[in-house]
C-alpha cells in the first residue's frame, strides 16, 4: 500500500480522520530533517490492518476478526484497496 492513513472511510459511512493535510506533512519533514523510515509490508496483512483500524478503531482487534473478513463490506474495501 502506497498511503500511511487516509482521512475518510469512504466504506463505513461517517467514519473520518484528522486531517493530514500538506501542512501536517511539511511539518513532519521539517522536524525530522527529511528522513524517515520506509516499512515494506506483506500487502495482504496492510489490508486486514486497516480494515481494522478502520472498524475497531486504534490499537484494537476485532471479535471474530476472521468472521469479519468474509463479509461484503470487507470484500468492497479490498476491493478499493488492492487497486
């Protein structure tokens, strides 16, 4: 996955995040002296990551997380994701 957090959940409607608009980022370059760290991740588990970040919220899992992954609604998210 190519973005770090996006700021709409376009697939659960009414869920939003902070803003991390141009300002937020140049802030971060700045303060860090341009360097940063690049994670590469199996491209599967990022998307089981954020569908759960997106659905449980921060730092938590969701019951029956395997249950979760064969819905509709995660199957659309993937979807969008994988593109």
């Amino acid at each position: 996955m190519s973005r770090v957090h996006v700021t709409t959940f376009p697939f659960l409607p009414g869920k939003t995040r902070h803003s991390e608009d141009l300002g937020w980022r140049l802030e971060h370059i700045l303060r860090f002296g341009g360097r940063g760290i690049l994670l590469v991740r199996n491209p599967y588990d990022a998307v089981v990551s954020y569908w759960n970040h997106a659905t449980a919220g921060e730092h938590v899992v969701l019951p029956n997380m395997v249950e979760h992954l064969h819905t509709e609604d995660f199957r659309n998210f993937a979807m969008v994701e994988i593109e």
